[in-house]
C-alpha cells in the first residue's frame, strides 16, 4: 500500500479505495440534484448503504428541498448499513470548459459539506473526488480547487480532526498529488 502525504497538520488524509467502506463520522456523496441516487459514487454509496438513505433523500426532497438539491448545496442523511455514521450529499458541477464558475461551485460543495460536518461535531469526513467522474471535471484542476477550499475550510472549523480524500483508481490519487494546493 502506497504510503501517501498528509496535509494541514496531518488532518488531511489521501488513500486509494471504495469510500462506502470508510468508517468516518461522514461520508461525502457527489450526489445529482434528484438526490435519487445515480452511478458513480452515488450508485454505491446507496448500493452499500441500502433504502435508508434513499427513503431519507425523498423526505428532503418532500420538505427542505422540493425543486432538488442546487449545486454546490449540501444536505445530512443517516448512512444505514455503512460503517459511517452519516452521508453529506452534495451536488458538484457538471464541467463545462471551466469558464461558468466551476470552480467556485466545486469549492462549496467541499465548504459546505465540511461546514454542515462542524455544525453537527462530527470530526471525521471521507470525501470522493466530486464531479470529477460523470461531471467531467478534469482531475488536475478539481485537485486545486478541493485542496485550497479544505485547507480554507479547515482553518474555520477547528473542531473537524480529519478529513480523508478517498480515490477510486490509484492514477486520481497520483494527479491529486502533483496538484493540490495544500500550504501545509
Ligand atoms: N469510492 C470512491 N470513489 C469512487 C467510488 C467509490 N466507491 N465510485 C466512484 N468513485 C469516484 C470516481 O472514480 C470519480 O473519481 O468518484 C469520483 C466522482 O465520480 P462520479 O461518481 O461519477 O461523480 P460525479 O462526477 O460528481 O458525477 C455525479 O454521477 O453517479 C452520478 O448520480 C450521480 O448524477 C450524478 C453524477
């Protein structure tokens, strides 16, 4: 197993492998904005979770949400038969050549799903690269964007010890490294 750096003061973690396995507080989904599930991430954070967290998405859906989630918006649910406590399921952008605000899109869903996190205490989260599969985003330009919005959001929430990026081919963790942002 390839041992890979951390970042800011050791509270962020890189590894290789299927995220619905992490046992965290939070696991992040790059849900759609339906939040009825999908492919990706989203198909085996569901698969692995079970109907608990699809019947938890349509009461969101019922009340906070009825028009679906907007981009860059998070939302809690329960995590069901995974070893996480929780799903933060938030809505990436779909990369359309970067000139659209993207960016500023893909940092909120990675604020805002670490924001959330802090306002419930929860102290670990494994995030997927978000958009960066379907949603087209290329992984080198995700990686800049989601280091410089964690470190940003780490800094404001000092109650959140670990944050653990979670890559599905070990060639995305590898262009993650070659260009995050990190300071630290
Ligand atoms: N564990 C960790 N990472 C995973 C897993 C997994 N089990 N499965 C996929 N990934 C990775 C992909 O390799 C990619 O790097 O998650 C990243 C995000 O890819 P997608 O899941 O395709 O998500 P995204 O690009 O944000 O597109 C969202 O896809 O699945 C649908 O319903 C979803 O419509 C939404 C869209």
């Amino acid at each position: 197993m390839t041992a890979f750096p951390s970042f800011v003061d050791r509270r962020v973690t890189i590894s290789v492998g299927d995220i619905t396995r992490e046992a965290v507080d939070a696991v992040v989904n790059a849900a759609n904005g339906s939040l009825l599930g999908g492919g990706g991430v989203d198909g085996a954070i569901h698969r692995a979770g079970g109907p608990e967290i699809l019947e938890a998405c349509k009461a969101i859906r019922a009340t906070a949400y009825p028009d679906g989630l907007p981009t860059g918006e998070a939302v809690v649910t329960a995590a069901g038969r995974m070893p996480a406590r929780f799903v933060i399921h938030t809505v990436g952008p779909v990369y359309g050549g970067g000139m659209r605000g993207e960016a500023a899109q893909l940092g909120n869903c990675y604020r805002n799903s670490l924001e959330i996190a802090a306002r419930r205490e929860l102290n670990s989260v494994a995030f997927p690269a978000i958009s960066t599969g379907v949603y087209g985003y290329p992984t080198d330009e995700a990686a800049a964007v989601s280091s410089q919005a964690i470190e940003e959001a780490l800094g404001a929430n000092p109650s959140i010890g670990q944050v653990r990026l979670v890559f599905f081919q070990a060639s995305d963790a590898e262009t993650f490294l070659r260009h995050q942002r990190f300071t630290r």
